[in-house]
C-alpha cells in the first residue's frame, strides 16, 4: 500500500506484474479507480499485466489497454485499435476480448491438434506418471 501512496503522491509509476495474484477482485478494482480516479491528481500511472481478462472490465477507456500478442513476434497495441468498430460502451471489455475478434485466442485448429495429441498420447498409455 506505500507504494501505491508513494506513486499517487508523487505522480509516479506502479509496476505490478499478474495483479490477480494474491488479490482478490475488488482490491484490484479498488487499485485501478485510485490511478483512474480524483485521487490521481499528479497523473501517477498503473502498469500492469494480468491473465485475468475481466479486470479489463473496470477499466473504462479502452485506449487506456494496452494487449500484448504474440505472433512470429511479440507485439503491443492499444486495445482500442485492435477493437476498430467494434469498440462499444455497450460491450463488455473481457467478452470482446474472449471472443477471439483480436486475434488473442487459440485457433480451432491449434485447439484441436493439441486434444487429438493427448487422446494419441492417452491411448498408447504415455502419460509419463512419476512414481
């Protein structure tokens, strides 16, 4: 909590890295409305990185997002550019985002080779058991 004082004090930055661990989900909520509320009156700045796509949803701008994707390369974009038209107030942050519309989700074909790999790998018995 003193860093998060430290930084709103002095207008600086919090890195938290994966901020659902060891929080539950109205600390969180609580973290970002002191970055994004009247609270934040020396324009101290929250960066962090979940895997918890609903902390999206207490976030109200989406150019405030940024998503990393990793294609042949690793990339970083602003949710809201990645979203185009579909960047709605009307729409919930983590179902556009779970939809697969941003090209965040696995494909159906990665998908399916990776289940039809462990039934292959349940049928001969590899399991690899350590006992």
């Amino acid at each position: 909590m003193s860093n998060i004082i430290h930084d709103l004090y002095t207008g600086g930055y919090l890195i938290i890295d994966e901020i659902e661990n060891h929080l539950n989900k109205r600390i969180i909520q609580l973290i970002i409305e002191f970055f994004t509320g009247e609270l934040n009156v020396n324009g101290a700045t929250l960066i962090f990185s979940t895997h918890y796509v609903e902390v999206l949803d207490t976030i109200d701008r989406s150019d405030a997002i940024y998503v990393t994707q990793k294609k042949p390369k690793s990339e970083i974009n602003r949710f809201s550019d990645l979203l185009g038209d579909k960047d709605r107030n009307d729409k919930k942050k983590s179902d556009l985002f779970l939809s697969g519309i941003i090209d965040t989700m696995p494909t159906y074909q990665s998908y399916r080779g990776t289940k039809n790999i462990i039934a292959a790998l349940l049928q001969k018995g590899d399991t690899h058991e350590k006992n």
